[in-house]
C-alpha cells in the first residue's frame, strides 16, 4: 500500500531529534547555505510552509539541489539549471525521497523560500516561518518515509517553539496563491495529519 490509501496506519516512531540554541537539528546532516539573514524577530517563528523541489524537474537523487542553494552550480549542466544559476534561495531544510533530512539554514533565522506571502493576516512569511522542502513533484507521490520524516520534525518545532502549532503548517501554494502550487495535488494532507497525531499521541498509547 502507499501513503495515499485511507486503510493504511501511519506507523510513526517517537523522535529523538532535537534542536539546538542556534536553531540547527541533531542528529541530520548539516549543508550551511549563504542564503539566510536574520529574522525581525528571532522569537516570532510561528508557521511552517511546506514546499518541493526536484532538480531538474522530475529528476530525483544526486546532489542538485544542495548545490542550488549553496550557491554551487555551474553553467551548462543543464539548459534548465542555466535558467536558475543566478538565484540566490535556500529553504531550512530538504527531506530526500527516502525520508533523509538536509538542513541549510538554522531555524533562528530567516532562510529565502517563501518569497511575497500572506498568511493568517500576516504578510512576509519569511520572517516567521520555517520552510521544509520535500523532493518531488506536484504531480508524484511522496514517499511514506518522506511523512514520517516531516511529521517528526513537526513534532520536534512544535515542542521547541512556544508559537509554533500542529495546527499552522501550511503549503506554499496557500501563502502565494496564484503564483506557487506546490507541495501540489500529490501531497495528502490527511496522512500528514495522521502521522502527526501518533507524534502528538501521549507516550504509552497503544
């Protein structure tokens, strides 16, 4: 079965992740992106956008996208990858079809993947959000390790961050409508929110 099937249990480990006092998680591996600055209020981070990306697109595997935001890709690669070499984004963190997740950019501060957003009211979601990229597609499936990957580091912000919720985790495509679709069709919200609730669930729950 996949995480697409409404029959499926969501079989969700408790996480040991923690974060540290520079917003870094441990135990991931760490690819320190130039793309950040500081938040306007370091204590504001109260939103997490979920995002994808696949480089070039529908191309998965290798080290791409870590390069993209570092700053390291070299003309002629790809004709597409020419078209974004001048870019300079990055999001917190990357999590690989098999559920591998990359950090770039401490939660403290302020990574470069929302652009013009609005949430709740709030304008800039940069400034108070964190922003999770999954390796895909609109249109492909995720992967279940991908789920559970996102969920526990939900769970891990939300017991981090007094202003963060399980309740304020959105898509890119809710916060720039119109300009952005991703994490697109493909993703199921109701799994992610399964997966979230055996997170959340007290400890010793059957």
């Amino acid at each position: 079965m996949t995480p697409d099937s409404p029959q499926v249990e969501c079989p969700v480990a408790r996480s040991r992740l923690h974060i540290d006092d520079r917003g870094w998680l441990h135990p991931v591996r760490h690819c320190p992106s130039p793309n950040y600055n500081a938040r306007p209020d370091p204590d504001d981070i109260s939103l997490l956008v979920v995002h994808n990306i696949s480089l070039p697109p529908g191309r998965f595997g290798g080290d791409t996208i870590e390069r993209f935001f570092c700053n390291r890709l070299t003309r002629g690669e790809d004709p597409f990858l020419d078209t974004i070499l001048d870019l300079t984004v990055s999001a917190h963190m990357l999590i690989r079809r098999d559920g591998e997740p990359v950090q770039f950019v401490g939660f403290q501060d302020r990574a470069w993947h929302a652009g013009r957003s609005w949430y709740r009211g709030r304008e800039e979601c940069n400034d108070f959000g964190i922003g999770i990229e999954l390796e895909g597609t609109d249109e492909h499936p995720y992967t279940e390790a991908q789920y559970r990957q996102l969920a526990a580091v939900t769970a891990c912000l939300v017991n981090h961050y007094p202003f963060m919720e399980f309740q304020r985790v959105t898509g890119h495509s809710d916060i720039a409508p119109g300009r952005k679709t991703d994490p697109g069709p493909s993703f199921n919200w109701s799994w992610f929110r399964r997966c979230l609730n055996d997170m959340s669930a007290p400890e010793g729950r059957e």
